[in-house]
C-alpha cells in the first residue's frame, strides 16, 4: 500500500501496551485488582478488551525492558478503584485530583509503569 498523508495520520487508539519485567504479576495485577478481562493471550502477550471496546495489552521481551506509556483508565468510582490499588502497595503519585470535568490519581503498577484512574463527572 502506497503511504499517503490519509493512509498515515493516526485516527485513534487501537491497543495501549506495556512491557512487563515480571509477565505473570503484570496479568494478575491487571485481571484480579483492575478487573480487566482477558481476550487474547499467548507466552509474550495478553490483551485486554474493557467495556468500551478499546484494547490493552501486557507483553514480555525476554531480554528487553524499558518504562513506558500512561494510559488512563476509566472508573466509575475514582476511591474504591484507589483503595484496591492502594492494596497492592505500589506507588501512589499524588491523592485525587479534581478538575471540572473528572477526578483522576496517578499510579504505578507492578512493573513501575504509571497510569491513571480517571472518573469523568
């Protein structure tokens, strides 16, 4: 397919993905504390479908890590969602921040890498 200006301008989020140095804690952090479902896994990746339909994804390069992305993930509710992850003991950047429009924290999962929960008002 010949690259053109409409063909390479990005349109959307298709999948978020981090990389994992301990794959195994990665998915058991994501499924049992995020409640993320599963819908694609193999040795090196899981992806993730929520509700809305976007994608997440964890992956494993053997030999390969490096810190990397922020997604926010919605929540509908912002303190329980933080209690849970709290729970977990990793690390919590700041308390919730409000904003017009949502509420959001920022936090680390288990391999260091930060997202948010973000509650839309």
């Amino acid at each position: 397919m010949e690259t053109t200006t409409s063909t390479a301008r990005a349109s959307g989020i298709d999948c978020v993905c981090y990389l994992a140095k301990d794959f195994n804690r990665a998915k058991v952090f994501y499924t049992e504390v995020l409640g993320l479902r599963a819908v694609q896994e193999s040795d090196n990746w899981t992806e993730f479908e929520l509700a809305d339909g976007s994608a997440f994804a964890v992956a494993h390069m053997p030999d390969k890590w490096f810190p990397c992305g922020g997604t926010m993930f919605a929540v509908p509710d912002i303190e329980a969602a933080l209690a849970q992850v709290r729970a977990t003991g990793v690390t919590i950047y700041s308390e919730i921040q409000d904003y017009p429009p949502c509420r959001t924290v920022w936090c680390s999962d288990t391999e260091g890498n930060n997202f948010a929960l973000h509650q839309r008002r």
